[in-house]
C-alpha cells in the first residue's frame, strides 16, 4: 500500500497536520514509528484515535503480514493458486490464518468464475440435432408367432400419428388409418452423447433414447400449431405466442421423452424465424444457437436470464424448454422475454408453476401414463438395442429373462403393481424402493384420512394435496370449456384395492359402517 502520508491527513484531517518534511513519506513508513514524524504529541493522539486512521493501520499491517507470509510460499515453491490448493499442510501452517484466509477466498472465487462461465459444449448441438430414428411397429397377426410379442423394430422414422381438434388443443384421431402401413407403437430417438436432462450434473448415465408414444408426440403438435399461430401474418403485432405448462405423473419421462422430443424437434424448425432454443433445468441452461450449431451451458438462472434478455432486446424472438427439476422452483417472472414462446414441464405440485402460469395465463397440456402397450413396445426396443445390456443382465440373473417375451413378463408383473412410471420399472432396485413406498403410504392411512379416500371407486378425482402422491396419477379430462385439465386417480387397481382393504380395516375398528 504506496499511499503517502501526507495524501492520507489532507483527506481526513486540517493542513494544520501536515508537514512539508513527510511529503515523500509512506503511510506504512509511518506506521513503523509514528513519533518521529509527528512531535506534536495532541495531533498525533488525535489522528491515532480517529477510526479512519485506526482501520488504515490494521490493513497496512495485514498487508505487510501478506507479503512476509507471501515470501515464505515463494520459497517452498508455491507462486500461484493452484501451487496454494497443492501446497502441503505444514506449508499451509506456516503462515497467518489472515494470509490463509485470503488465498482460500481468492480460489474459491477463481473455482465459482470457472464453473459458473458460460462454456461451450463440443458435439453435443450435433448429437442432438443429428439424432437416429427407429420405430416398433405392431406386425400382423399372421407374423405375431415369429417375434412372439406381435411387435418388431425398425430403422427410421415412420409416418406419424394422425389428430384432431378436440376443444383448445389435440387428441389423437384413432378413426384414421395409415393406408398399407405398419401401424407405429413407439418412435425412438437416439443421441449417441444424451439429452439436457442427463447432461445435469446430478443425473449421469442415464439413457440416450428418447421414447415417443403418440401423447409425447401429442404434446409437440400442439406446440407446433401455437408456432403457426405465432408467425402467422393473421397474428399481427403479437410478439408472444401462446405459453403453455406440461403437466405429468413423476416418473413417466417428461423430461426424458417430452423435454427431449420437443428439444429435436424446436431445433429442426425454422432458423431463421427463431434462431436459440433455451433448455432450463435445475441450475443449469443450455443455450442451443441453431444458427451457428453450438450449445452453451450457463450456471445459475440469473446469468442465462441477462443473455436471453440481451437477445429479447435486439429483436432476436426464441423458445424457452423449462424443466422443473425441484419441487417449489417455480420459473423466475422474468420469463418468458418478450418475442420468446415457452413451455415448462412440471409435476401436478401448484408449487411448481401457479402462480407463473396465472401471471401469463399459460394454458394447460396434461399427458398420460404411457399405455401398456407403450412399455410393451420399449421393451422390444431394449431387447433389440444392446445400451441397456447391463440391466438387462441384472434382470436375467435375478428374474431368469431368456427373451423378449420373457423379459414383458417381467415388466408386466410390475405395471400391474406400480403402473407403467418408466423411472422404477425397469430397474429392478429402484422398483423395489418404490413397492416399498407405496406399501407404506398405504399403511399410513388412518381413519382421519378417509375423506380424502371417500372417493376410491366411483371414478372420481382425489385430493392430490391430501393424498400420497405415490398412490396417484394423472389422467386428462376435459370438464365444462374447452381446456384440458389434471385428474388424480389411483396409481394403480393393485394400490386401490390395498387402499380400500386398509380403509375398511381402519374404519371397523371405530364401528364405522363401510
């Protein structure tokens, strides 16, 4: 600290103080031996009292401190901050836990500058974009005995489904054949380097396929006809298009199927009429430029809002992919920007998305439980695609799975248990753990629950803020209107008729008349 003395008193004190013999003298200079440079003993007490004058000498003093303890590392080799995180304790120990606590402040902030800068990630826009189309499709009757399963896989991409305007959104329209052609069960896509939601930090080695049921791909037509909308010359001056919340079972692949599906296809649209795509999930963003092929990941929601924002005012229009990865975590009220669509994914939790979709008047895309025949068809494809050879050699010992109809056997014995939720049935740990919770959220309904449960067999909706979630799912329906809206019915006819067997058990023993 090079501050002269005389500098430091005209700023805080009278001239009456400063003397023409310290005009060249340091502040630390003085610091050493203040006495012989001011012989007036008052002045001196009076600047020595001052906290100004006392807060000075104490970072003077550290600093002084700092640069012995600064000498002491250069002499056993530590001269930056990595040499500091390597540097062994008894080096670290031989200096001033002020010095220590400064180093360790300064690496941790170069380690928060590291991670949290935005960084571009290599082949992933082409894996993505890039990625390969197969199909299981359901064979005639006449070839069912070949495969066993009355379904086979198939290379590329097939003729889509065929829907229908029902209300404010789609249904898919079962009345319209495909003249000549193997009806598709499942589309998969696969990225050989993953999707968004396994490039998280906290879900590594996950799947690389994206499966594509007719209500994952339900969800893309109806985005697809809001972005008509939207560029539409119809549409006029409107700068927004229609906002829209996906509201799912835990557990059924939102992010893994409908995340990922609307990601490749958002991709293929139309540069030139919105050239970033934005996929939020948990601290994480990655920014998709599909107009220089790139992919860059930014931490932390705040810096990935400046640059979507710093895009919304130069004009340039996007579509934001917000996966609520975090129950309560609802999207910031800065979103969308304006010239940006967006939808985002989310559990039936309110906490999720409410309040942000009251703001913006979201409407409402509710998707289903894949069908048994769904997970039937994934099945076929898991046995065809050697990725998941390591479960499927873990269900092979523990199940004795010889072949693809074996293995749908095994998969179908827990669908009757737990209902086709993709995230526990086809591991087997992970569908054990989930057996287990439902088994206990059924053991834990008590006589004061049953008017949540009143409601179990007459097909009617149950209180999902009341009820387990682990007994529910949802279903669509569409009430009085035109939109679509959640309704929460048993998990499973296994979990419902456990409930009720709980229930009457309960309700006997107060003389309760079921």
């Amino acid at each position: 600290m090079d501050i002269k003395l005389n500098d430091f008193l005209r700023w805080n004190w009278t001239a009456r103080v400063i003397l023409r013999a310290n005009r060249n003298l340091i502040l630390k200079d003085f610091l050493n031996n203040p006495t012989s440079h001011i012989q007036d003993e008052g002045v001196l007490r009076e600047i020595q009292a001052a906290g100004r004058y006392v807060r000075m000498e104490t970072a003077v003093k550290e600093e002084v401190i700092f640069e012995e303890d600064v000498r002491k590392l250069l002499d056993n080799g530590v001269n930056n901050l990595l040499g500091w995180s390597k540097a062994p304790a008894a080096v670290k120990a031989g200096v001033h836990n002020f010095t220590k606590n400064s180093l360790n402040a300064a690496l941790e902030e170069l380690r928060r500058q590291t991670t949290e800068a935005p960084v571009i990630l290599e082949g992933l826009y082409e894996s993505v974009y890039n990625a390969r189309w197969h199909h299981v499709v359901e064979v005639p009757d006449d070839e069912k005995t070949k495969t066993g399963m009355g379904m086979e896989v198939r290379e590329g991409k097939p003729q889509s489904w065929t829907y229908k305007k029902v209300g404010d959104t789609l249904e898919k329209d079962d009345g319209v054949g495909q003249s000549g052609a193997a009806l598709p069960r499942l589309m998969v896509l696969t990225s050989d380097k993953g999707w968004p939601y396994s490039w998280n930090r906290w879900n590594s080695g996950l799947t690389n396929d994206c499966y594509v049921n007719c209500e994952v791909d339900r969800v893309w037509q109806i985005v697809k006809n809001d972005l008509t909308k939207w560029f539409s010359p119809r549409r006029g001056k409107n700068l927004t298009p229609d906002l829209r919340v996906l509201i799912g079972t835990p557990g059924i692949g939102k992010s893994m199927a409908a995340g990922s599906y609307l990601l490749y296809q958002l991709l293929h649209y139309d540069a030139k009429k919105f050239p970033p795509v934005a996929y939020f999930i948990a601290d994480r963003t990655f920014l998709f430029d599909k107009t220089a092929q790139t992919v860059t990941e930014y931490v932390g929601e705040s810096s990935a809002l400046d640059v979507v924002k710093g895009l919304s005012h130069r004009g340039v229009r996007g579509f934001i992919i917000y996966d609520v990865a975090t129950n309560g975590c609802q999207p910031s009220s800065g979103l969308p920007c304006e010239g940006w669509g967006m939808i985002v994914v989310t559990s039936p939790n309110s906490n999720n998305y409410e309040s942000w979709a009251k703001e913006v008047e979201a409407g409402r895309i509710i998707i289903n439980c894949p069908e048994e025949s769904d997970v039937k068809a994934m099945c076929v494809w898991r046995r065809h695609n050697p990725q998941p050879a390591k479960e499927q050699a873990e269900e092979e010992t523990e199940e004795e799975v010889e072949d693809e109809a074996g293995y749908w056997r095994v998969m179908e014995r827990r669908i009757n248990t737990v209902e086709p939720i993709l995230r526990f049935i086809f591991e087997r740990q992970r569908y054990k753990a989930r057996l287990n919770e439902c088994v206990g959220a059924v053991n834990a309904i008590t006589v004061s629950k049953t008017e949540y449960y009143a409601c179990i067999g007459n097909g009617t909706s149950w209180d999902g803020s009341s009820v387990s979630h682990k007994l529910v799912k949802v279903v669509r329906v569409r009430r009085v209107g035109r939109t679509e809206s959640p309704l929460n019915v048993p998990i499973s006819p296994h979990f419902e008729r456990e409930t009720l067997s709980t229930l009457e058990n309960e309700m006997k023993q107060t003389d309760f008349i079921f």
